[in-house]
C-alpha cells in the first residue's frame, strides 16, 4: 500500500486510530477507573492494599534485551508512550529478560538510551517505572504451581517428536498426552523436582490443559515451562526452570496492572490463552480485577531496509555494516548517527497511523519527516562538496572581505553569520559547464553568475588537466553587485551558486550515505536479502566547508545550502576536527 500524506500534514493532536478509540471509549466507561494501584508490580493482595491508580491507563513497551532497537521499535515506542502521555497514564519500560540466553548489559543500555533520545520516560506519579520480567520468576512459579493444582496443568513426559507429532495441524485436531490426565500431585511433585533440579533438560515440561482439538493451534495444550540449565543475568543460577513468553507476558502485564497490552498481529491468535491464562489467575485469586486486555496492531513494514533483530545480526556480523550503530543501518543508534531527528521519528508515527492490516510503508515518508523537521530546526552552512578552483582575477591578492549569509531562511532571529570572500574560492565542479546543456544557468564561458551572499561574476576562462576535467575556472567581479548593498541587483542573472573561500575553508571527510538496500522489498520473492544489498550506499568525501562548521560539536545538525541534511558524527568527530554524515537530501533522489 501506497500511502499519500500530502493532504495530511502534522497533526495535532495526532490523528485518531483503533487504540485510541478503545482508550477512549474505556476512560469514558470507566473501565479502570478505580482500579487500587500498591505503588508496584505486585499480586492481587498486594494490589487490593493499594489507592486507587493516579494513572489512568497503564501500556507498556516490553523488548527483550537481545538487541538493539529498530525504526519499528520507534512505531511501538511512539505509540504505548503516546498514549500514556496524551490519556495521563504511565507507560512501563520493561525488559522482557525471561529467556536466560543471549540477553546483555549492552542491549538493556542501548535500549533505554534509544526510548530516551525519541523524547519519552518512565518516571510518572512521583516514581520510576522501569522493570525486569525476571523479577516475578517466583510470582510465575507460583502461578504455574496454581495452574497445576487447580487441574488446569499438567507434566508432560512426551518427546518432543512425540508432542509435534500430537499437536495436529490447522486441519487435524490434535492427540491427548497419554500424562494428560495424571494426577495433579503426580505433577506438582515432578514439578517441584523440575525446579529442584533432579530432571534432564528436555526430558519433561509443564503444559497447560485446555484442549487439544481447539481449531487455534496455541490453545492445544500450550507449554508454559521448560527445563533450561542456563545462567541467568540478573537471577544468576537460582533457576535451572524457565516460564515460555506466551505464558510470562501476561502474567507481567496483569502484575504491572497494565491496562491495554499492544502487541504486533502475528500475537493475535495468542489472545486466547493470554485471557485464558488472567482468568485463571484471578479466579484464584491471584491476580486482581480489572484484568489487562491485548490489542494487536501492524507491524511496521519499510521498504528499502529490513527490521527484524535477526537480520540486523547477520549485517553486523558479517560484516556489512560497521556496527549496530552504522548509520546505514534502521537501527535507532544508527539512524541516530545518521542525523535523523527524535521529531522526525513522532512525525513519522503519527503521520503512518495505527491499523490493524499489514502494509509497506515507503521509506520516502521516513525521510519527508526527517527533512521536514530538519528544515524547521537546522542552522544553514555553506558546504563544497566536489570542489574546483575559482579565481577572480581583478579582486586583489591577500584580501579578504565579510560577507553575510542568514543561519535560517525562516528564522531571521537566528541572525547572519559573516563569511570570508576572497581571491580563490571553491566552488561546485557542477555549478561550471564549458558547454552547458538547455536550460542551465550557472557558470559557463563569458556568463554571469551571482556568488551567493557576494558579487556577481562574469567567466573569463578555465584550466583543464591532463585528462580534461576543469580544475580551476577564471573570473572577474563586478564590483557594485554585492549583495545587501544598494543598486547590487542592477545586473539581473539567473544563476546564484555557493562558494567557500580557499583561504577560509575547513577541509574534511563527509560520508554521502544512500540506501543500504537497492530493491524496496529486500529479500522478496527467493532472493537473498543479502544480494540486495546496494554496492554503493556509501562514499566518502572530502569536502571544503566553511569555516564555522569546524567548531561543529558531535550531533549538530545542519543544512548544508542546495545539498541536504548533515550531522556532525557522534563518534569519528574530535573537538576542532568533525566529520559529517549526510543525514538526507532535499529532495528524493530515487523518485523517477
Ligand atoms: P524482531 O521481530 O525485530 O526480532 P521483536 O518483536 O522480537 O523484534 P521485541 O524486543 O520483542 O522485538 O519487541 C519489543 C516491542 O516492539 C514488541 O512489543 C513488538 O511488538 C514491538 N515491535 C517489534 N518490531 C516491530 C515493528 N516492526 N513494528 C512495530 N512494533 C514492533
Ligand atoms: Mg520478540
């Protein structure tokens, strides 16, 4: 799908979509209106001690620490803390830590700096609200304890080649366990033993007992706990029994009194067991009423770049990309380095909406959104990109003279900053033709072109070298044209280019990003996503720019005048020295 924004541009407040017509609908019936909130996670006797909740809807966004955050990440950050801070509600930060592998300090790091930088926190109503699933490890085990004795889990001793075959398929119903039925102290027993160590991994595994002929295949007898000799980063080796993440997330919303749970479609079909499970638990007394509801939106879908952790590995490990943070990458620390804007990315959000059908979204409106509000926020500076030699002849050796160019067409408060004419400037290899084509108006033989911000020139000549590429152009100024002076637009001319003075010039390395990936779909179809990867989304520079942006401090963002977007590198940029990441150009340069 196609989406066209232009006849919907920033709105605010941001537009409405399903989630928060459910909000909505549930803060004007009072669905959780005088719901007791203990001031933390806790159980349902806890819970009941407390006052009623200050925070009139509880969301949460809960990634596992396995990885750095994606622009899709940015869609789900924007829309659970969105909706905590447009309804006066809090919004959790919780790591989903429950699987004890691959989970890392780094990536809990990553994460909280990347929820941070997009503009959202999670301190609200006096405290933090930062958690770690982990933390109910022995609330999880107690509910597992309940299912079993209630009649609704039981110890399977099956193989596992055993339960896939007696899972069914979408067609067939499944089998019974031959354990199904087994008595409830058989299981609590071989449970227990489970958590105490005395079984092999895999060789048993706590499941709950709802049916095995229901038509969707996670209601058919799902497992809930499994035996994983691994440890864990914040529990260490107290376990060597871990709940499964179907079983874990609800339990974590109902402890954290969460009131809408907004997860991706592909957790639809898991709704089920999630109310399953909650009513279960309440029933028992457990948990407390009101219960927290699932709802499922799309997950975002970009083209020209792929969001899933998985792949993001593979380019960073095999060496694609330099890191997690290249600015090639959708990750959130490389669109960061790239220059794009926390605004950028709640325009975004809010610009491709909510909804409950998968789509593509193209990557064209990310990069709107970011030149959009880079217009509104970043200072202009001037910048050559692809320097050749212009020489006034008649302006005289070893002078120099202010000029004044406006920091921002839209903001004359910004004032003007001086820059430095002089004999030789650098200017665009582009902005001179020796035989210019239809309809060009810049440099060329015997024409006039104006210096933006100076005089307005006339070509007398140009060098060539050995292998024909001009290298220097000639030319003389007219001395009554300078800009901002009366009687300067006398002599009209259609061309105006930019320029920096050699003398006052900063040379250094900028990086012209494109497209990590040359197809829109990466990997559709039985290609390799990897094949798609663009050869060229990447070329280094050398660039003569004013002299101003040398004291450029890592993740100043600019304009450079008719090229784009740029921002000094967070991480290659020493103090007195930046380099500079185009961060977007203009105009899109791959529409045709
Ligand atoms: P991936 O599929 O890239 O591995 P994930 O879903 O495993 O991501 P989690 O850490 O579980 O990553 O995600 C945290 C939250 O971010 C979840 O609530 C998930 O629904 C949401 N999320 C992940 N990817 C997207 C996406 N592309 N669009 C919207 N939300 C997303
Ligand atoms: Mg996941």
């Amino acid at each position: 799908m196609h989406i066209d924004m232009s006849a919907d541009k920033t709105p605010i407040p941001p537009a409405s979509n399903f989630i928060r017509n459910i909000v909505e609908r549930d803060l004007e019936h009072g669905t959780y209106a005088n719901r007791p909130w203990a001031g933390a996670p806790g159980d349902a006797a806890q819970q009941t001690t407390g006052t009623t909740d200050p925070a009139k809807i509880r969301t949460r966004f809960p990634p596992e620490p396995n990885g750095y955050l994606h622009i899709g990440h940015a869609k789900s950050i924007c829309l659970n803390f969105g909706l905590a801070r447009d309804y006066n509600g809090v919004c959790h930060m919780r790591f989903d830590d429950t699987n004890p592998e691959k989970e890392e300090q780094e990536y809990v790091d990553s994460i909280t700096d990347a929820v941070r930088w997009l503009g959202f926190g999670w301190n609200a109503f006096g405290s933090s609200h930062l958690y770690y699933a982990s933390n109910y490890f022995d609330f999880m085990y107690r509910a597992a304890e309940y299912l079993i004795e209630s009649g609704n889990a039981y110890i399977d001793q099956q193989t596992a080649d055993e339960m896939r075959a007696n899972r069914g398929t979408l067609t067939e119903p499944g089998k019974d366990s031959p354990w199904r039925n087994r008595p409830a102290t058989e299981s609590l027993q071989l449970f227990r033993e489970m958590r105490d160590g005395k079984h092999a991994d895999g060789s048993m595994i706590l499941r709950a007992k709802i049916d095995m002929t229901s038509p969707n295949i996670n209601m058919r007898d799902p497992a809930i706990y499994r035996i994983k000799r691994a440890t864990h980063h914040n529990t260490g080796d107290k376990w060597c029994i871990y709940p499964m993440y179907t079983f874990a997330h609800p339990v974590e919303d109902a402890l954290e009194r969460i009131t809408h749970s907004i997860c991706t479609l592909e957790f639809e079909d898991q709704r089920p067991f999630y109310d399953w499970l909650l009513e279960n638990l309440r029933d028992g007394g457990l948990i407390a009423d009101p219960l927290p509801k699932q709802y499922e939106f799309a997950r975002l879908n970009l083209t020209y770049v792929v969001l899933s952790k998985r792949k993001l590995i593979d380019l960073v490990e095999g060496h694609y990309v330099s890191g997690w943070d290249d600015p090639r990458l959708p990750t959130l620390a490389g669109a960061r380095r790239r220059g794009y804007t926390p605004e950028g990315f709640r325009l975004f959000a809010d610009r491709i909406g909510v909804s409950k059908a998968d789509s593509w979204i193209e990557y064209t409106i990310l990069e709107d959104c970011m030149r959009e509000t880079l217009n509104e926020s970043a200072e202009r500076r001037i910048a050559v990109l692809d320097p050749i030699k212009l020489v006034i002849d008649n302006y005289p050796e070893g002078q120099s003279e202010d000029c004044f160019a406006p920091n921002h067409p839209l903001k004359p408060e910004l004032g003007k900053r001086t820059v430095q004419l002089s004999k030789e400037l650098w200017i665009e290899r582009e902005d001179f033709m020796e035989e210019p084509t239809k309809g060009y108006f810049r440099l060329v033989p015997d024409g006039l072109v104006r210096l933006r911000y100076g005089y307005v020139v006339k070509c007398t000549g140009f060098e060539k070298d050995a292998a024909g590429n001009v290298t220097t152009v000639h030319c003389e100024y007219l001395p009554d044209t300078k800009s901002g002076t009366p009687g300067a637009d006398a002599i009209k001319v259609k061309g105006n280019i930019h320029w920096v003075s050699a003398a006052h010039a900063y040379a250094t390395e900028v990086r012209l990003y494109d497209r990590l990936f040359k197809e829109a779909h990466p990997g559709a179809g039985d290609r390799n996503y990897l094949d798609d990867i663009n050869p060229n989304s990447i070329n280094t520079i050398t660039a003569q720019l004013e002299l101003a942006l040398k004291d450029a401090k890592p993740e100043d963002r600019f304009q450079f005048e008719r090229h784009g977007y740029f921002v000094a590198d967070q991480k290659d940029s020493v103090a007195g020295k930046p380099v500079f990441n185009r961060t977007v150009t203009l105009r899109d340069a791959w529409q045709k």
